[in-house]
C-alpha cells in the first residue's frame, strides 16, 4: 500500500520537533559548558518573564578599575557574565555579591543594587534581558545614604 503525502507530511513534520527539541550536546566540533539554570535570581526571587512581545537584548559592559553602575533596578529578568575582572553587586539592604571573571549570576528584578569594579583592571559584564518591546532594561534611581 503506498504512502499518502498527507501521512509522509505530517511524519516529517513531527520528526523535525523532534530534532529541535533534542539537547545540544558535546562533539568534536563543540563543546557546551553550561553557565547558569535556575529559577530565581541571586537573591532568591522567582524568574517572571514581563507580559508583551518578547525582546531579548544583549550587551557587553565595560566598567574601569574603581568605577561603579550607580544605583538602578531592572523591571525585567537579565542574565550576566563576567568576561573580565571582579565586581561586588550590592543590594539597598547591604547584603552583597562578588564576582570575578567566569560566574554568571541572574540578576535581580525591581531591587535597587550598584555595580562596583573592586579590582585593577576592567571589568567586561556580558548581560542578556528578556524583556519586551517597549519596556525598559534599566531604570536609574539615586538612594539617600
């Protein structure tokens, strides 16, 4: 009995979410090292992806030796890695996390914190938001002392 082209369609069609939906893995081409799974931010709140058209936004940011971010917040959820250098993220309430070149950490959300570059060269911070069109990444906020 031959194959109807309606079956044959479907089939490949399934077969091909299939292979999308398999892992990356390791070959000899490519080598995967995971950075970062979780669920929450460093602080231990829940990941929220913000309503809206998604937009993914990617940045490299460059801090010299001594320099800081200033305080601001961000209204969405964001991934950083640091290329270069150390930095210590410290939230308004004191508590603080030091970095240096390698960690990843997912940000936090709607909670003032402040970048500082604690070491002698420049710090590079890899950043990804998932945000949405629209929406700001970053949101700039000054704090009384």
């Amino acid at each position: 009995m031959p194959i109807k082209p309606t079956f044959l369609l479907l089939s490949l069609l399934f077969l091909s979410f299939l292979q999308v939906e398999a892992p990356a893995q390791d070959s000899p081409a490519a080598k995967i090292t995971p950075l970062l799974k979780t669920t929450t931010s460093w602080d231990g709140q829940p990941i929220v992806y913000p309503k809206g058209q998604a937009e993914i936004t990617g940045v490299m940011i460059e801090i010299a030796p001594g320099g800081e971010t200033g305080w601001h917040l961000h209204p969405v959820p964001c991934f950083g890695c640091i290329m270069e250098g150390e930095l210590d993220v410290t939230l308004k309430d004191g508590r603080v996390k030091h970095l240096k070149a390698g960690e990843a950490l997912a940000e936090v959300v709607n909670t003032l914190h402040n970048g500082r570059n604690t070491g002698k060269t420049p710090v590079k911070l890899l950043v990804f938001y998932a945000g949405s069109v629209g929406s700001s990444l970053t949101v700039r906020k000054s704090i009384k002392k």
